[in-house]
C-alpha cells in the first residue's frame, strides 16, 4: 500500500466524480428516499466498479508494452477532458424518476443505478488509468473507493447545496481541465519513455 498514490488518485477521482451522473442520480434518489440507504447501495456499486477498472488497468499493464500503456493512458486522459467539457453543456436534472419505498428497495435501487451509470463512466476509465500508470492497484482502488464514497456522502447530505454555490458547468470544465493536464503528462511519458 502507497498511501503517497493513495492522496494523488483521491483528488482526481473526487473532482471527476462531483459532476457525474451517478452524483446527481444519488442526490435524486437521496431527496426521495433514505439517505444512508442511498450511499449504501451507491457505495457499493462504487466498490465492484473500483475493483472491476483497477484489475483491468494492472492487467493492461501486465499484458502490454509500458510505451503502448502510457500513449493508451494519454488517449484516454484526453477523451475524458472532452468527455467532461462536452458534459459541461448538458441538463442533469431527470436522471431518476423512481421513489424508493423500503430501506432494502433504496438500497437496491442505488445499488442498480449507480452500477448501470457507472459503466464506461469517466471515473471508471480514469481509475483504470491510474491503476496501469501507477501499476498499484490497492493504492489506486482506496484513493479511488474513498474519492467515490465521499461524492456519493456529498450528494446525499449536502449536494444541493453545492450546487446552489456552485455551478455544474464550472465543476465539470475544471475536471476537463485536470484531465488535460494528465494526458499531457502522460502523452510526455510515452513519447519520452
């Protein structure tokens, strides 16, 4: 355990995620039923999604060139920059419509809907990412798991109050900006690599 990559990865995956769907989603369902269910269930679709990106990032590195991994890694930092700035522009109010009842239904629908949205997500890509560039997948899967729960905790104690301070549009160009910033750094490794 690197508990030095554990604060890097933290930050990046905290402020991908503040913008995300699947924050809005948790808020939504937190505003209808019980929040401590909600961050249950949204914790732990967090976790499998964790689990699942940081054992594909190790294996990429395992199975592929580093030079190959690091350019893979950059392409991927760059599309997420746009990926975050195209979001930028986008209404993220009716993501869910579905009240939960029961404890064990809120639970479940968190569960579910955050699982589903977060597939292909940016935080996803960018804890894959991270797990090949750093080629530690406990540290990257903690900083990231934690960075995930603590949005998810945000959206459903204080998310609307963020987003009254806040505006989506700038949460979202700043972590465009983040990862510009590390898909230059990794396009340098790769080529000076």
């Amino acid at each position: 355990m690197n508990f030095a990559i554990v604060a890097a990865v933290y930050p990046v995956i905290f402020v991908g995620e503040l913008p995300d769907k699947t924050m809005f989603a948790s808020l939504l369902l937190a505003s209808r039923g019980r929040p401590w269910a909600v961050w249950l269930g949204a914790a732990g679709a967090f976790l499998v999604h964790v689990v699942i990106a940081t054992t594909i990032g190790v294996a990429l590195f395992a199975l592929l060139p580093s030079r190959i991994v690091d350019a893979g890694v950059a392409v991927m930092f760059l599309g997420g920059a746009v990926y975050a700035f195209v979001e930028s522009g986008r209404d993220a109010s009716g993501l869910v419509a579905r009240e939960a009842a029961t404890h064990r239904r809120t639970v479940t629908t968190a569960f579910v809907v955050i699982f589903v949205a977060e597939w292909g997500d940016l935080t996803q890509l960018l804890t894959a990412n991270l797990a090949a560039r750093y080629h530690s997948a406990l540290s990257v899967g903690l900083g990231s798991a934690l960075a995930l729960w603590s949005v998810a905790a945000l959206a459903v104690l204080g998310g609307q109050g963020l987003l009254r301070s806040v505006p989506v549009i700038v949460l979202r160009r700043i972590t465009g900006a983040v990862l510009l910033l590390l898909g230059a750094v990794a396009a340098w490794t790769a080529i000076s690599g």
